[in-house]
C-alpha cells in the first residue's frame, strides 16, 4: 500500500483543490412567466417546465400570511 514520503504542502494541496469551489447557479428567464429560474428546474413562480405545467402553485388566502 502506497505511503506518502513527504507531507503536502498547503500550495499544493491549494492546486489541487483550486476546481472544488462552488459557483452561483446559471439563471434564465421563464419562457411561461418571464421570472428568473434556475436552468433545467420547474419555475418556482408559476410551476411550469418545457412549456408544461408540472407543478400546482398554492396561492395564499386572502389574509393569509405566506409561508
């Protein structure tokens, strides 16, 4: 079983990690609702998907606070 000679540096461990940081998410607008949503996922607004509708989105009641 293979055994590390010598520690890693922090550069060097730095360079390998340098591809694991997580960016923001890629944006679009709604084609059905024109809101921003994220790319490949149901619109959270309106609740439709490639043109369909997917989702039932409750509205609050009158008086209602939402939650």
């Amino acid at each position: 079983m293979g055994v590390p000679k010598r520690r890693v540096s922090h550069a060097r461990q730095g360079e390998r990690r340098a591809h694991l940081a997580v960016g923001l998410p890629t944006l679009e607008s709604c084609p059905h609702c024109h809101e921003m949503k994220q790319v490949h996922h149901v619109c959270p607004n309106c609740g439709f998907y490639h043109g369909r509708p997917i989702v039932e989105i409750k509205k609050p009641a009158p008086g209602e606070t939402p939650s």
